[in-house]
C-alpha cells in the first residue's frame, strides 16, 4: 500500500503544480523556472530524507502535538513508490538544468508543452489516489492551526490508501500567484479570506474549500472511508462544500465599441458575463469603453452596461479613456477635445459601496495629454481628495473601508512584446512605444495614492493583464504598498486576447485576491493569472 503522504517543503505558490500533478485531465499551466526548480528540489529532498526516516516515523496517535506545530516529512508506506518518486523528481530537475525547455513565453517562463513532457512520469505517481486534501494556512509556522483542524487532518492522511494529504509549508500567502492556475488552485484562493482549512479536490475535477468548521467535519466523514462510495457520490460530496457566495469586484476594461473586434466578440463576452456578474458586487470598467467619440458606439456600449446593471442591480462604475475622447484615441495639443461632449458616459469622481466596505476613487487621466498618453495634473487629484476628505469627516467609519483607485492609463510602466502594425514597426527601428503611451504624471499619482492609503489601482490601456505590487514611501508620510491591476481588453482590441478581472475582498480580514480569466482564438475563458494580496494598510 502507499500509505498516506504527509506533505513536504514546499510553499503554497506549489499548489497549482501539484493540482495538476494530481489531476491527469488538466491542460499543463505554465511555470515560473525558479518555482518548479525550488518545487523538484524540495521534493526530492522529502523522498529521500523519508527513505531514509521511514522506520523511525511517528505514529498517528503521537502527531500533531501542541508543543510541535510542524509536520513531518514525506511518509509512505510504500518504500518503492518513494524511490520511484525521488528517481522521476531528479530525471525532472535534470531536463530543467539541461535546457531542453527551449520554448517560453518570456526570460523566466517555462512552455506548457515542457511542463507536461517533463512532468509526466511524477503525474502519474500522484494520479493514484481518489481523493486529495490539502491544509491551507496563513502562517508558515501553522500556529494559526488548531489542534483539532491538525488531527482531523492527519487521521485523514492515516484513513487509507485511496487519500493524498498535503501540508505545505517554509512559506507565506501574501502576494501568492500562479499562472494559469487550475480549478482546484482557484477554488482555494478564491477563499482565502477564510483560512486555515482543507481545500479538497479529485481526479475528475470536483474541487471545493473549507473553512475550520465544516473542514473538520469534512475529513472525519471522508476518514471513515470510500468504500462504496463511486467517484460521483465522491464528487458531489465535494461539490456540496463549495462556497457560492464571495465578494467580488468584476473588473472589465478597453471595450473599444465601434471597432471590428468589439463587433465579433461582443456577443460571446455578454454570454460569458450574463453569468459572472451575478457572482459580483460590483462592475467597475477602466475606461476606452468606445473606439473613436461617436453616438452609435456610445450607444451600444450603454446597451453592454445595461445588461450588467441588471445582472447585479447595481450601476456599473466608469472611468473614460483616451479612446472615449479623442479621435481613434490620439489627440495633438487640444485637438479632438471637441469631441468629448459624444463621450458624456455617466461618471462620477467618488463612489461608496457600503454593502462591500469599498470607496472607488475615480479619475479622467485622458482628460488633457498628447498622443494616447495620460495624466491627471493636481486639480484633479486635489480634486478627487476633496471628495473623499469630505466622505472621511462626514462618515469615520470610511477609514476602516477598502479604498480603490480606478484609472485609465497604467500607473506603473511595462513594455509589452508587438502585437499591432504600429508596434512591430518600431520594433524593427528597435524603438518602443510606450513614449507615446505613458501617464505622464505617473509618479505624483502613485505618491498622491500612497498618502491616501489606496491598496489597489485598476486600469487598463495597454491590452495586457497586469499585476504590480511597489511599497512606496512619500515624504513625510509612511511607506504604503501600492498595487496596480491591468485587466486587459476585454472584448480583444486589436487581436488581444479576450479578458476580465475578478477581485475578491474581504473587509474583516482586510485582504484580496485577483484573478485574471483569458479567451484565445474563440476557446472557453480559463484563469490566466492569480494572485493574492494583504494590504499592509487601510485608509487612515
């Protein structure tokens, strides 16, 4: 027999890798090189030190104890599978070190078709149980753990043969991301604001988190056995743990109504949405709703927000773009500035959600600037600041909300690889174009939204999914964290790839994640990107 395993070192950024080790039908997620890298290492560690270890295990009844929090290494019953699970790790780790992962997308990103290749032989290794369970923690110390939650664990991992347990650890939740991160990953971060607890999982997709409580519970039913039970009573017993009802922010962005691609993907996208904004608190959408200021693309763009409005029984809030006001989104000095009364879209500069403990902090950074860049100037920010004093001294209560700034342009500058005409050709004079495309002001910005204590900034502009994290620390004010959020384009200007952006908050804990979701060449939307973030602060 196996026998159970009981985790090894690896921290919770390793939890998509082994989701898709334990669940054989999973497309291959694209991994950083340095994540699998520290993932093989640590695995073939564990395989050895547990072979070596094995007679001297710990009993069951002898751990967890109060006094040690930690868990032991790799355990099985099974001394083959171990040398098999420490020879394949190796051969791994050797394919990595060797170069074969020629094909990436990007310095430090391995290709799917090599994360499948090489990491095939460990899969079918951890493809042999029916169920999976994994013990989620704030602390990599466990001591957020109780004892109860450690022991209901360990009898699980102890039931039989048909459990796979995990424990990570030697690692922290905040900024935890995954690329293309799998369902049961997703499920576990979607709840984050609800850990410690189990996330479990099985081969055929059902996947569900629970917090202490009903974890607890969980694992002495499923430590009884499965004897009896088929894979679907196993998956809908799984199914019944889901927690249906997170918080969220459903942030879209660059709709660009009136261009070619909006026409051809709108109806997918309104489709997919009719069905995500219902699980949302609130839309938020960051600017170029319109590809050039005219009445009929202002017009279905409105038809677009209605539908959302209705979905969630609550306005959608805007910001504009530069393609909202100047013509094809390019303006030289004041030209095109005329054209902003086509563009009249209902916004506002400060909006309070009570119900999700929020304040949206709104700005025009298309409103002056050349070309497609950006800017706010400090009448606007002085502007926006008095707007959100006054909510402050009027409400106390406000300083204890989540506050999020939406903007167009991107606070933080990227290059992006060359996807328009425009782009590759100057690409080819070795040139960029994000000259044209910068927020010009981008430091006062993020200095204005660090002394305002924003935790989160949404924009879009550039097509591109992005998440950017920075401590900024203004003069004579303390250092805040400052995270920037792209969400793409979400009906796929320019041949982009097709994208939305779910942010989950959590006002008690005071943390959120994000989870990016992408649709190329017509194919379903599937995560591309998740992160998770604590704000080191609140509005103070």
């Amino acid at each position: 027999a196996k026998g159970p395993m009981m985790g090894f070192s690896f921290n919770a950024n390793h939890g998509n890798i082994l989701v898709f080790l334990t669940t054989p039908a999973a497309e291959p997620p694209r991994v950083e090189r340095g994540m699998l890298t520290e993932f093989l290492g640590g695995l073939i560690a564990a395989a050895h030190r547990a072979q070596r270890d094995r007679p001297a295990q710990r009993r069951r009844e002898d751990w967890p104890s109060h006094e040690d929090s930690g868990y032991p290494e790799l355990i099985s019953g099974d001394p083959r599978w171990l040398r098999l699970l420490e020879l394949e790790a190796k051969r791994a780790s050797a394919a990595l070190k060797s170069g074969e992962h020629t094909q990436r997308e990007g310095a430090e990103v391995l290709a799917p078709r090599f994360i499948e290749r090489s990491l095939a032989p460990l899969a079918q290794l951890f493809s042999q149980f029916r169920l999976y369970a994994m013990l989620l923690t704030q602390s990599w110390s466990c001591e957020d753990v109780s004892r109860d939650l450690r022991t209901a664990a360990a009898q699980l991992a102890y039931s039989g043969e048909d459990v796979l347990v995990l424990f990570p650890k030697g690692g922290h939740v905040s900024d935890l991301r995954a690329l293309d991160a799998l369902p049961a990953f997703s499920a576990a971060i979607a709840r984050e604001d609800r850990w410690p607890g189990l996330l479990f999982w099985t081969q055929h997709g059902a996947a569900a988190f629970a917090s202490e409580g009903t974890a607890i519970e969980a694992a002495a039913t499923f430590s009884r056995g499965l004897t009896g039970q088929t894979d679907a009573d196993l998956d809908r017993a799984i199914d019944r743990l889901a927690d249906r009802s997170p918080r969220r922010i459903l942030h879209l962005s660059d709709l660009h109504f009136g261009s070619k691609h909006a026409s051809i993907n709108a109806g997918f996208v309104e489709a997919e949405l009719s069905e995500v904004a219902k699980s949302a608190s609130r839309v938020v959408i960051t600017g170029d709703l319109i590809e050039t200021p005219k009445d009929e693309s202002a017009d279905s763009f409105l038809r677009f927000a209605g539908a959302l409005y209705r979905a969630t029984s609550k306005p959608v809030i805007v910001v504009p773009g530069n393609h909202d006001q100047r013509w094809h989104g390019n303006a030289l000095g004041r030209l095109g500035q005329d054209l902003t009364q086509v563009a009249q879209l209902s916004w506002s500069s400060h909006v309070i959600d009570d119900a999700m403990q929020t304040a949206f902090l709104c700005f025009n950074s298309s409103l002056t600037g050349n070309l497609a860049r950006g800017e706010t100037d400090d009448r606007q920010r002085t502007r926006v600041a008095a707007d959100h004093r006054t909510a402050l001294a009027a409400r106390p209560e406000l300083r204890d909300y989540l506050t999020v700034a939406l903007i167009h342009h991107h606070p933080y500058s990227f290059e992006t690889t060359g996807t328009t005409w425009f782009q590759r050709a100057l690409m080819s004079m070795r040139l960029s174009d994000e000259p044209t495309l910068k927020m010009v002001d981008a430091e006062a910005f993020i200095d204005w939204c660090a002394r305002w204590r924003v935790s989160a900034i949404l924009h879009g502009h550039k097509h591109v999914p992005r998440y950017e994290s920075r401590v900024v620390t203004p003069e004579g004010a303390p250092a805040h964290e400052v995270t920037a959020i792209g969400c793409g384009s979400t009906l796929g200007a320019e041949g982009s790839p097709l994208s939305y952006c779910l942010l989950s908050w959590d006002p008690h804990a005071a943390r959120w994640s994000s989870t990016f979701y992408e649709s190329r060449g017509g194919g379903p939307f599937l995560p591309a990107l998740i992160t998770v973030t604590r704000p080191s602060s609140i509005a103070a």
